[in-house]
C-alpha cells in the first residue's frame, strides 16, 4: 500500500511538472507554432435542415500521443451542430463501422423513436448503413449527442449540439465558446472494463499513506478508525484516474493548451459540456468570476461563483468578463484530483497564463456512507425519525461495507436504536443479493452542499440549491404520487442498478401515465457519485425554489449517501433512465421508464 501511494505521489508531481513545463514551452520560442496549432482549434460547425454525419475509426493525438478513436466526421469532438428553435432538421448518420452505432440527442425533446437508444427507443444503426433522424427543435441551449451503442462514446463519439432561441436571448454576451470536457484513455474501453471487473479500485493509485495516517491529516480519528474498521479505501473518489485517463478540452490535452479568444471588457460565453465517460470535473478560472446562466440548456438565475462542479452529461452555461490585456488559465480538475484538463482564455494566440497546481487529494467521509455524521443539532424527533429509515446490510453478507452498529457506537445520543437490526423494510423495493453492498442507513439531501472536495476550498462554489429557474416552470401541478428508487451497487465486484437490479439481467420498466405528475426520489446507497440522466423530459429539482422556478435538468448528480428528489411531468415513450458513468451504465445502473396513454393499461 505504502508502495502504491509513493507512486501515486510520483506520478502526481510529474503531472504537475508536465503541466508547468508546457507554459514555458508555449512562451519561449516555440509559441508561434502554438499560434498555428490555435487557429485550427475550433471544431467545424454545421447548420441547416439536413446535416449529413458519418460514424467512423480515427485518431486522436493528444499531447503528441496519437490513439485510435471512434470519430464522427473525423474528429473528436465531432462536428458542432447548430440549429434554431422552431426548426425541422434531419439528421442523416452513415455508419462505417463493422458494428451497429446510434446517436443519442442528450438533453432534447424529441419523439421517443428519434431519440436514438438501442433496443429501447430504435433498433440501432447496422454497419455500413444510413439511418435519418427527423424532429422539430422545440427548445433552445447548450446540448450534446452521443453514441448509445457499446462502448464508443468512451472512444470519441460526442460532439456538441447549440441552439440558438427563436426569440432574444436572455442570456446577454459578446462572444462565446463551446467547452468540450472529456476524458479519454490508451487502453482500449473494453480492457478497461474488464479490469474494473476483476479488480475495483486498480485504477485507483491514491490509497491513504501509513504515514498519512499517523500524523492524522485529512480525517478525524474517528472517522479514520470508521472507514478502516470498513475496509473502505476512503481515496475511492473516482473508479478510472489520471492514471489511465487524459483529460481533455475540445479534444485536446493539458500541454496542447485549447485557446480561446477574447478582446478584453467582452461578455465571454462559455459553455460547457462534460462528454466525459467516467470523469466528474470541478471548474475554474482563476482571477475570473464565473456568473452561471443556465445549466441542461436551461435559463437559470445569474449566480456569481469561483468555481461549479460538472457531473458526466451535464451542461453549465457560464459568463465571464476578462477585463485585463492578459491570460487566463481555465482549470478542470478531476473530482479526485488524479489530473486536469486546462485551457486558456486569452486576447491573442500564444498566450499562457500560471497553471495552478493540482489540490490536495478528496476523501470520503461519513456522509459518504449514508450516515450523518454530526447529528448534534437535531432534535430528538429528528434523530428518531432518522431511525425510522435505518436499514442495514445484507443479513449474512461477508464484509459489508455499512454496520451501523459499530458506527452507532460512536454516535452521542444515539443511544436506544438498536442499529444491529438489518432493517430493509424502508427501502423494500430493493432486490437483495450480491449487487447490493449496502442500503444506506441515513441518507440525506445533500444539494445544498458542495461537490466532493470543494468544502474549503476558500471561495464560492455552485450548489444545486443556487438554480432557480429563470422562465417559469410549465407545469406546476404538485405531484400526485412519490417513486423512489434506490441507487445500488457493490464496488469490490463493479456491480451497479437501480433498486438492485442490473438492466441486462431483468429490464424491469419503472411505469407511469401519461401527462402524470410524479416525484422521483433517488436515494444513492453507494459510495460513489452518480450523475443520473432521464432521456426525454427535463426534471424540475424539488428543492426550496420561488413557486414555480424549480431548476430544470435532464441530469442531476447523486451525492454518496445523498438523496435527490425531482417532479416530473411523463411524455408518452419509452425512456432510457440511467447513471452516466458509462461503466456504471454498462454494468447495469440502466432502466427505462415507461409512460403510456391514460386510457391505455398502465402501471
Ligand atoms: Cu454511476
């Protein structure tokens, strides 16, 4: 253990090093052919009625490094696509490769046969053949499309989707940029997600140092005791790390530095999108204010912020208004802080700004664990309903990862719950067996807090208790009744689904009625973050916003231990409803919601 920290560290500080050196590399006398290497930075853009996309094997060179991809029109990203609201458009997709492809439109309203799911929504697109998309645009924003077929979006196939309004934009700005973040590997996905299978954490070169441990950094005693006595890897933050992942911006690695453009005093929109397979990002541009305008494509209130956390498949739409004749550097470290993608915002080619250095690794705690850890401030009536909801682990399973007795020891005024008691009557839907680790006993709702990480950071960081729709929500029904469902997973054994059960084994549709209200409730029972998208819809988060300005999202990341709740208003389809870490989907974090006509038999 002690062996694989120090080469973690190592490894760390040589990714700095890289990072430093390519600043002195880019304002030395190599920086005029950084200029030529800029100007051919911004991706094709396409427009029209009926756009032509060919699905192909490419490369990507990356920092010099050159790997194969799975392109479309023959990069990664692909082609940008925009489009106008009110639009028809036909999407016309040739598929060379020798297995089927797909392209899903993240994030649009679109009839559920168009949108673009493999044996949920369509039958795929076979090798060699044509497929053509047809929708009317019936929104505006930030967006993105992506492969939903095997594991090519891993390799390359994503690009961004922008639509501009029919009417003004709400959103004032001078100039705008579209931020690709993503995350791309030399080793072939499918080895990768073996290796995941075989070993979870290998990927992981972070572990606690002994000598971390004794001098007591980072956790409380008891909180270190806690996750030892659990066997847990507190460091586990991310599955895939910097140490096989690059990270990237508009396809580009750190040292080939992506820039944009600005003329200082401008209003620079910039939108990102996290195309990542397996990376959360937390977002910054030192010296620069970012005010966030929407997120999913959706108008938000302005909030002022340093930095914003970016789930896999989430959107942020930030403005910034560099004033200074100089650079800025845009940072998006791993949530694990294993690497960063970096970018530079400047008002010419060839510019750098001071890239900081990556920040003291996160850990997990025991929030993470589904455990409240300070409960000091609750009343009696609180605590006790917090013993209404404890449920624990699998009766007779070796190593679980939750014994809420123990833990309960530690815990003053707790006394009197008999926590040893395995109780899973409150979450009874869940399916026991090996792919469930553990149901979490105190889960709460963490969108008011920061990501992972970003709790002292030292400046403002985006919480989802921030959003506050900018136009008002179109339905404003309450919900006629609640769903829960329970995010699951075993980590040792890389198992993951919903309420314990894994797609492939048993698609088990989760049914609604048409044009019905429902409040979801996701209650992750896992260790890991989760970014959770349904297809098909926005969700309006079911947080303390002004009547009728609930935040709108097709994608919402689940906090470990977390609860999210959302309403939303059921179109008629078949929808997929999954974690989008990809490997998390691929092994079976994926169901299908299931919305049929009123007078039809549901439910
Ligand atoms: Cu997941």
């Amino acid at each position: 253990m002690g062996d694989r920290a120090m080469r973690g560290l190592g490894r760390r500080q040589f990714l700095i090093g890289t990072a430093l050196s390519s600043v002195a590399l880019a304002s030395g006398p190599m920086a005029w052919s950084q200029q030529s290497v800029a100007a051919a930075m911004e991706p094709q853009t396409l427009s029209g009625s009926d756009i032509y996309l060919t699905i192909g094997h490419g490369q990507i060179t990356i920092d010099g490094r050159t790997g194969h991809a799975v392109t479309i029109n023959g990069s990664v990203p692909g082609p940008t696509l925009r489009l106008k609201e009110g639009q028809t458009v036909r999407l016309h997709i040739t598929n060379t490769l020798e297995e089927d492809t797909s392209i899903h439109w993240h994030g649009l309203l679109v009839p559920f046969e168009m949108d673009g799911v493999p044996g949920v929504s369509f039958p795929g697109i076979r090798a060699g053949e044509t497929f053509t998309y047809e929708f009317p645009v019936k929104q505006a924003g930030t967006y993105w499309f992506h492969s939903h077929s095997g594991l090519q979006e891993q390799e390359g196939h994503y690009a961004a989707m922008i639509i501009d309004p029919a009417g003004p934009d709400p959103v004032a700005y001078d100039r705008e940029h579209v931020i690709v973040l993503s995350d791309y590997s030399f080793i072939h996905p499918h080895r990768l997600f073996q290796k995941l299978k075989q070993e979870a954490g290998v990927f992981n070169f972070q572990k606690q140092t002994i000598a971390g441990l004794l001098a007591g950094q980072d956790q409380s005693h008891a909180e270190r005791m806690e996750w030892a006595r659990e066997l847990m890897d507190p460091t586990d933050i991310s599955d895939i790390t910097g140490a096989v992942y690059s990270f990237l911006v508009n396809g580009r690695g750190p040292a080939d530095n992506w820039t944009g453009l600005f003329t200082p005093g401008e209003r620079v929109r910039l939108r990102f999108i996290n195309a990542a397979a397996q990376t959360i990002f937390n977002v910054r541009i030192p010296g620069l204010k970012l005010s966030v305008v929407a997120t999913d494509g959706q108008n938000v209130r302005p909030v002022t912020v340093d930095e914003f956390q970016i789930g896999n498949a989430e959107t942020y739409d930030v403005v910034v208004t560099p004033t200074e004749d100089r650079a800025f550097t845009l940072v998006a470290e791993a949530v694990d802080r294993s690497g960063m993608a970096r970018a530079t915002l400047a008002p010419r080619l060839g510019m750098t700004a001071e890239v900081p250095p990556l920040r003291e690794r996160p850990l997990g705690t025991m929030k993470d664990m589904g455990m409240a850890h300070d409960m000091s401030g609750m009343s009696g009536a609180e605590r006790a309903g917090h013993a209404d909801v404890a449920a624990m682990a699998v009766p007779g399973m070796a190593a679980p990862r939750v014994r809420g007795s123990d833990v309960m020891g530690d815990m003053a005024g707790m006394e009197g719950m008999d926590m040893s008691m395995r109780n899973w009557m409150n979450a009874p839907q869940v399916e026991l067996g090996p792919g469930v680790q553990s149901i979490a006993p105190m889960p709460m709702d963490r969108t008011g807090e920061t990501g992972q990480g970003l709790e002292s950071v030292g400046h403002r960081v985006l919480v989802y208790k921030d959003l506050i729709a900018l136009e008002p929500n179109a339905d404003t029904r309450a919900p006629s009744r609640e769903l829960e469902i329970r995010l699951t997973g075993n980590m040792e054994r890389f198992m993951w689904g919903f309420d314990g059960k894994k797609y492939s084994d048993k698609p088990s549709p989760y049914a609604f009625r048409k044009n019905e209200r429902v409040r979801v409730s996701l209650v992750n029972d896992t260790m890991m973050a989760h970014p959770i998208h349904l297809h098909g819809h926005f969700f309006e988060l079911a947080h303390r916003a002004p009547l009728g300005h609930m935040p709108r999202k097709h994608t919402v990341i689940v906090a470990p231990g977390g609860i999210v709740k959302f309403d939303f208003t059921a179109e008629p389809g078949d929808w997929a409803f999954h974690c989008h870490m990809l490997y998390h989907m691929h092994a079976g974090m994926f169901q299908v919601f299931t919305v049929r006509p009123l007078d039809g038999a549901a439910a």
